[in-house]
C-alpha cells in the first residue's frame, strides 16, 4: 500500500512538509512570526507554545494544569531554537481530523490561499 513505504502518518506528513513545506511557513509565521520562544496566554489557563503555537491543554505539560499531554512533552520544549520536537507534535496534530484547521491562524490566513511567496526561491514548488 502507499502508507507502506512512506511509514506512519506523521512520516507521510513529514515527507509532504519536506516537499512542499509552504504551509507550514504560512502557518508558523502567522502563529509566531517564526519566533521559538513565544508563549500565548489564553483565557481558559492554558498556554501556546513556540514557533506553532501549540497548546497545554492537550499536546504539552505545563506543570500548571491538568493536560492529556498528547505529544508526550514538556511544554518548555517547545520553547528552544531547536525545533525538531515542536516539528514531530505538529505533525501528531495534523493527524487529527481537524489537520491544519486545528490551527486558527492557518484557516484565517493560509487555507485557499496562494501560497507560492513562501517557498519563492527554495527551488520547490507550492500547491
């Protein structure tokens, strides 16, 4: 089958992100601005965390609330300029239903979009 040699999912999401990363960099620009050390404070308690803004109250430990902690991380992993750990719980989240809605500022500023300006001169193409 094609899941067969790519792997699980969130390889597959991963090989997708590597070939045509445009929405990803949409996302994350207007999530952070690309900063790894932002923290967003929601009204509910939670927080968002890092580059793609991704919350305590299900994906991360804050040690502040009680999170499902579903990327099995602390949330201050998120917070470092290595981005390798936010890169593998983003794709857990892609893998949801939701995909990249779970993400407002994706659907608000990236779906149905153009998004070729992302990748303009990374010699890959954009979908």
């Amino acid at each position: 089958t094609r899941q067969g040699w790519m792997g699980s999912g969130a390889t597959a999401w991963a090989l997708c992100i590597l070939l045509n990363p445009a929405p990803g960099l949409c996302m994350a620009f207007h999530e952070s601005r690309f900063n790894t050390d932002t923290v967003d404070h929601e009204a509910d308690g939670s927080t968002d965390n890092g580059i793609f803004q991704i919350n305590s109250r299900q994906w991360c430990d804050d040690y502040r609330s009680s999170a499902r902690n579903l990327c099995h991380m602390h949330c201050s992993d998120l917070l470092t300029s290595n981005i390798n750990d936010d890169i593998v719980c983003a794709m857990q989240i892609v893998q949801q239903p939701r995909g990249l809605g779970a993400w407002l500022a994706w659907r608000k500023h990236c779906e149905g979009h153009d998004l070729s300006q992302w990748v303009e001169g990374c010699n890959v193409r954009s979908r």
